[in-house]
C-alpha cells in the first residue's frame, strides 16, 4: 500500500449538481449545507490523503479556505476536485475577472488537507458586522380544499430550457401536482410554500423589523438617491417587464444596471461581440439537427430536460430520436450525458482554447504535429474534425465549462471562428446554456435600451459598457459601490467571498420571495411573488423566443409581482429627486 500524504495540490472545478439545484433556494437548511459543502475526489487522490468518503479536508485557494466533507467522486478524474456552486466553493475561488467581469470558478489550483475540524458554517463564512444570519423565513400553511384546477401547458420558470410542458393540478389556491416537470422545476414550484418572506423588514438597531410596504419603499428609495455609485443586481429570475423598469431605475440614480450573465455567460457575449454568434431556434435543433456537441455544460444535472424536448433524444419532424444523431460531450470529467455519448473528449481543465485551435486547423484542412492537444490524443481530436465536418446540421450546447476557465472571453472567439469555418461547408448553430430561466430576456432587454448586454454603467447618465470595470464584481472589490439593489437573486452566496466581504460593507436592498443570505444582511427586504406561479410575465428561452409564463395560484396576502414593487420604487425616486413622472 502507497504511502499516505498530508497533503495534495489539485485543479478546483466548480458547478451546479442536481442535488445542490433543488436547495439552491434553501440555503440555510441543513439539506443545502449536505449538498453543497462537499468536495469530490478521485478515489486515488482519497487514497493518498488517507481519507474516506464523510472525513473532513481543509480546501485552501486563492480566495481563501474552507473546510468540506470529502466525497468519492468516480466521474472526477485524478488531479482535480469538485466542489458543488454554492458559499463553500466561493470561499475558495479566484475573486479577479481579468478583465471580463467573471470571477475564477473553475481550473483553480489548490491544497487539499486532511482535517479533523468541523464543516465551516455559514454563520463562520458570512457572520460580519454583527448581523447574525436568522432564518426569518415562514412556511406557507395553504389547505387543499375547494375547487380542483388543471392547468396544462405551463411554463417551468427555473432555467433557459423553460419546458413548456408542465401540468400543474391546484386544490383551493395550492399547488398539489405537478408533472413533466425535472427535479428542479418540481422542486421550485413545490417548494414556494417554504421559506418564505411575508412582510417587508426594514433594519433598525441592528434588527430586521416589520413595515408597511410604502415604508420600505421609501426607505429603499432612500438609500438609492443618496448612493453616489449604487449597483442594481440579479434580474435573471424575474419578468421582462421588471427588468425594463429596473433599467429606467438604475438610469435615474446613476447606477450600474448588471445580472447574473456578468458570471456565467458574460465572456460569450465578450467574444460574440468580437466574431458573431451564428444560432438557431430549438425547434430547429430539435428537427434537423445530426451532430450535438454539449462542451462544457453538465446538462443531465443543470437542463435535465433539455436532452429529450430539444436534442439528442428528442423526437422532431427529420430526426427521431437518438438513432438519428450523433452526441459529442466534451468536458474536464465524465458528466452523466458523457455516459450516454457515442463520443467523449476529456479535456484537460483550462485547455478548451488549445482543442478549438487545433480543430480549426484540421477544418482548415492542414495537420497536427503534437501527439496529445489539452490531453487528448491526436487520432481522437482527427477523428472528431472529421464528424463535425460531416455534420448535415450540427450544434454546438456550450455551458460554464468555457466561460469560467482560464481563456474566458478568447474561448469563444476561438469556438466561433471554428464554427465560421464549419458553416463554409456545412450547417452548424450555438446556443449557450443559460441557467436562470430569463436571463436571455434580461440580456436582450438590456441591449434593446442601452445597446449593450450586462454591466451597464449610466454613472455619468449615458450607458457605458466597460465588462471589468463595470461588472459587479469589480466594482466591488475596487470598494467603488456604496449601495446594492438586489432582486431575484442571492450575490452573498454566489459571489466569491472577497466580493461578498465588500458587499456586506454598503446598504443592500434585497426584493425576493424567499428568505436567502443576502436577505440576512440587508437594510431593506421586500417580498414578492414568484413570476410563472403567482404572476404573469414574458420570458426569453435560451434560444431568444420570447414565452409568456402564466399565473397558476394566487400570491400571499399583501405580496405584489417584481413588476409592481420595482414601479413603485421608480416612482419614489423619482418624487424624491423631483423628476416628473
């Protein structure tokens, strides 16, 4: 038996799981801390620290150090570890964007130590400024009695994929059933009778207390007008209409107008802007599509319906169904889709730029010398240039795995001149996998109004765009912003570490159904209903079809829809800075 070691150096990936996704609006539940505050390893890599599945090991990165519970992880390959999206893994990560607004989640190098100290908790991880964390969230007691309601054809609003297939059966006013729907979705719209918010807080004394809701909006408008350089963030999780209104908001105070695409997909807009992004609808894929590359995108686990509504196994009017196509799955491990591929390229993390160049060349008809391209054996990146050219309609699903490692931005310059090159002998389309079911719509509002994507800065009452200078999270680490609206998302848990310690330093605003960390330390928090159960609204699929998502129950007593809290805000503002309405 091979001689045990205190400690190892590994690459750090981090991304969504199943598990981790149907708690992710549960974040102080014990459930949450079982899901998230793990770290996978090979079982080699186990060996060598002497540690089993359940023992604890200190993670040190660049972002600081946590401590997990170590787990065997048969897909992760030897060298790297796995650490579900979520506080632990931002404790860890890489806080600077280099430039582009995206922190460092994934090829992060750090030092995994054995332990005997207890799991870190969140009150340890976000317990600053004397605010503890306080789980003032209500469970919902709605009897199921009254008339019996089936509503078919119902929109899930939990990610990009929105299915529009869902049949929801409603007793009285709750939610009793639901089918077609994924884990996930099931899990949102089953659970929004949980850990709710009730009525709007505003902090006096250290304390959360109750308000009328025109108090807090004029608290919240408040802190608003007298912020200098205040940050209006998350918008991916509400309705177009908001998302209009919030844009007019942040133009009025002189904000930065940013959502969560400034951490997932921001660096494809990056590169889209440089070489052009050629797409298509999904019903087109689903149709007529042969060859399906899924890079970097854990799509079992984060779109468990994409693969059956919209590619490899779905059924369309040319294909039926997986005889018919071709599924490559590219990624740093063997993801559950890569089990199912007739294809799987394992590339070295952070080597995605070195396998599109060496693609690019062989489209381009010329050779190869090196005998292995970011890990990959030379006859298998041949053999995979020559299904892509054989392609009659292919389609590239591209996820986190490129917009979070190293290359970022220069990622999809290089995947989209590689799909330039395809497209002058065959059919081939992208589409990032977006996560947050509207943060399409909250990319392609903002660029209606402003002509840009995300991270617009109307500091100076004009939009400027300037992706690492006035993205969030550098705003935040520069200690720039003096106040923080955040509606529909939850920056404290997701952000890294280093930025939510600077957050955690300005007023924050936090409009969300649900209790969540950032509502923990928020000076203002206001319910609101959930868009696509308790209120209408339009939505932008991955694909940028827009989809009107329905109203299925009623809100709880006194919550309004975003759309209604965030006009009322507008309007506050702008009676108190005298702007005609």
């Amino acid at each position: 038996m091979s001689k045990t070691v205190n400690s190892l150096n590994l690459i750090l990936v981090t991304g969504r799981t199943i598990l981790q996704g149907t708690k992710v609006e549960e974040k102080l539940t014990k459930h949450y801390e079982e899901y998230a505050a793990i770290v996978r390893m090979h079982p080699r890599d186990l060996a060598k620290l002497g540690l089993k599945s359940g023992d604890h090991v200190k993670v040190i990165g660049p972002g600081g150090e946590v401590i997990v519970k170590a787990q065997r992880g048969a897909d992760v390959p030897e060298g790297i570890a796995f650490i579900p999206l979520g506080p632990w893994a931002e404790c860890v990560v890489e806080p600077k964007t280099d430039s582009t607004g995206m922190p460092g989640f994934k090829g992060i190098p750090v030092k995994v130590v054995k332990t005997g100290e207890p799991i870190t908790s969140l009150s340890k991880i976000y317990g600053y400024n004397g605010y503890p964390i306080l789980n003032l969230g209500v469970s919902l007691d709605i009897e199921a009695k009254g008339e019996i309601k089936r509503y078919t054809d119902v929109v899930c609003p939990f990610c990009g994929s929105l299915c529009d297939s869902l049949i929801v059966n409603v007793y009285g006013n709750r939610i009793v059933k639901v089918v077609n729907a994924c884990p996930l979705g099931m899990s949102k719209i089953m659970g929004i009778y949980e850990n709710r918010v009730l009525e709007p807080r505003i902090r006096v004394n250290g304390e959360l207390v109750k308000v009328a809701l025109e108090e807090a909006i004029d608290r919240a408008a408040e802190i608003l007008v007298n912020a200098k350089y205040p940050v209006l963030y998350g918008w991916a999780s509400t309705s177009v209409e908001t998302i209009r209104l919030g844009l007019e908001l942040a133009e009025i105070v002189g904000g930065v107008f940013d959502h969560t695409a400034t951490f997932c997909h921001g660096p494809t807009a990056l590169g889209f802007h440089e070489i052009g992004m050629p797409k298509s609808t999904l019903g087109q894929i689903k149709n007529r599509a042969d060859v399906i590359v899924y890079w970097g995108s854990n799509v079992t686990e984060a779109h468990p319906m994409h693969p059956s509504r919209y590619s490899f196994t779905s059924i369309g009017r040319f294909r039926k169904g997986r005889k018919d196509r071709k599924l490559i799955v590219i990624d740093v491990r063997k993801t559950g889709a890569a089990r199912n591929a007739d294809m799987f390229i394992q590339a070295e993390p952070g080597k995605d730029f070195e396998l599109l160049v060496a693609l690019r060349l062989l489209v381009q008809g010329k050779e190869l010398e090196a005998p292995v391209i970011a890990g990959v054996p030379r006859e298998k990146v041949v053999e995979l240039a020559e299904i892509l050219m054989s392609a009659k309609f292919g389609v590239m699903f591209v996820g986190v795995g490129l917009t979070m490692s190293g290359a970022k931005e220069k990622n999809f310059e290089e995947l989209f001149r590689l799909l330039h090159d395809l497209n002058t002998i065959s059919k081939w389309v992208v589409i990032p996998m977006r996560g947050h079911f509207n943060v399409t719509g909250a990319d392609l509002v903002t660029i209606w109004i402003t002509g840009y994507p995300y991270a617009v800065d109307f500091s100076r009452r004009y939009p400027r765009y300037q992706p690492g200078i006035t993205s969030t999270a550098d705003i935040f680490l520069r200690e720039e912003a003096d106040a923080l609206l955040n509606i529909a998302s939850d920056p404290l848990a997701h952000f890294p570490k280093k930025v939510a310690e600077k957050m955690l330093k300005v007023p924050i605003i936090t409009i969300d159904p649900k209790w969540s960390l950032t509502a923990a330390f928020s000076e203002v928090v206001i319910p609101s209903a959930f868009v696509g159960i308790e209120c209408p609204g339009t939505a932008y699929r991955m694909d940028d079809v827009p989809i009107r998502l329905k109203k299925i129950v009623e809100p709880p007593p006194g919550v309004l829809c975003d759309e209604e809290i965030v006009r009322m805000l507008l309007e506050k503002v702008k009676e108190k800075l005298g702007v005609k309405k």
